[in-house]
C-alpha cells in the first residue's frame, strides 16, 4: 500500500478514536447559558468499561450555580447533598437496578439559578462502576479527565430577568417598541386617494358622453 496512504489512514482512525474518547466523558448540558437565569441542565453520563455504571455523583459550584430541582429517573434512587447552612452542594444518583451497561449512557436531569457573575459552571462528578472502582472527572480542561464545563454568557446590557429568570429588555425602552408596533395608516390614505381618482374618473366619462 502507498506509504502516504497508510499516513492517511492512520490519521483519520486517530481522528475518530479521539472523538470517541472526548465524547465519552460525563457532560453536563447546555454548555452555555447565561447570567442570571434558570437553567434546565442535563447530565450524560456513558459507561467506558465492561462492567455497569451504577452510582454518579455530581458536585456544585455555590459561587456559579443554585441547583434545586431534580427530575426522578426510573431504576435510579438520588440522594441531595447539603452543607451546614442547608445549602444544597450536590447529588448523588445511585443504580436501584443494574446501572448503565458497557453499551448504554444515561441523562440525569436537574434544574437552578445561575448566579448573576458568573462567567462558567464547572461541575465536579464521580463515576462509580459496580467493580468499586471510581472515576473521577475533576481535571482542568485538556487533561484526561477533565470536569464538564458550562460557559456563562453575560446578562445583554439594559436586560433584566423576571422572577422565572427570564430576560426583559428594561421599562424605558419599551415605548420606541410599542411604537414601532403601531398600526401603519398608509393603507387607510392610498385607499381614499384610489377612491377619489376612480369617482373623478367617472365623473369626467360620464360628461364626455353626455356632450
């Protein structure tokens, strides 16, 4: 075979392994968002090894993220950890059955605030299989196991949320919108002209036939 193309080959199949291995990582969804709004975030979790996945642990930045709500997944019970102050700081979904097989991934979905200056989410989880063993995905991005990452966008300037955490453009500048939403009377006026021009029309047939 060309040697050029065996190179060629071999750089595409390394293309796709590493693929795979980057989307193998527990990521937390969306991964952007933006200041100061609620947030419906989903954990994907897929299994690396031959044995099932069957606890996941995932820990919360309080500076970044007010997490409160958590949606029950069947074959999976979950426990809400809390600090001193009974703030909630993680959740801990543990397999009620056989987990996540070698050939299966699992979505885990919660929902909270976020915070109004925070520019990333960086979540902290703990894979653990049914062998004991547990993998931690805590590391900077780029390392081998690296803490899914949620970009926080800032709040668009003159924006405020409601208390559902939607944005609204602010008070003041509702009114040039109001107005630009206005009826246009243009119609109404070359609807008259058209009607006028049509009566005279007739009327000027009418004295030519009468002459």
């Amino acid at each position: 075979m060309n040697p050029k193309k065996c190179l060629l080959a071999a750089g595409l199949m390394m293309s796709l392994l590493g693929g795979s291995i980057a989307s193998a990582h527990v990521t937390v969804y969306p991964k952007e968002t933006t200041q100061g709004t609620y947030e419906k975030f989903a954990v994907r979790v897929p299994t690396e090894k031959d044995v099932p996945t069957v606890k996941v642990e995932v820990r919360f930045p309080l500076d970044a993220v007010t997490v409160s709500r958590f949606e029950p997944k069947p074959g999976w019970t979950y426990e809400i950890k809390k600090d001193a102050e009974n703030k909630i700081t993680g959740v801990v979904w543990t397999a009620s059955g056989e987990g996540l097989s070698p050939t299966e991934f699992g979505e885990f979905y919660m929902s909270g605030k976020v915070a109004d200056n925070a520019t990333a989410i960086s979540w902290k989880a703990y894979q653990t299989y049914k062998d004991g063993s547990v993998v931690e995905w805590t590391g900077a991005e780029g390392a081998d196991k690296p803490a899914s990452v949620t970009k926080v966008n800032a709040k668009p300037a003159g924006a405020a949320a409601d208390s559902h955490g939607h944005t609204a453009a602010a008070a003041a500048g509702a009114e040039p919108a109001a107005a630009a939403a206005a009826p246009s009377q243009t119609p109404l006026y070359l609807s008259v002209a058209a009607l006028i021009l049509g009566a005279a029309s007739l009327a000027v047939s009418l004295l030519r036939r009468r002459g």
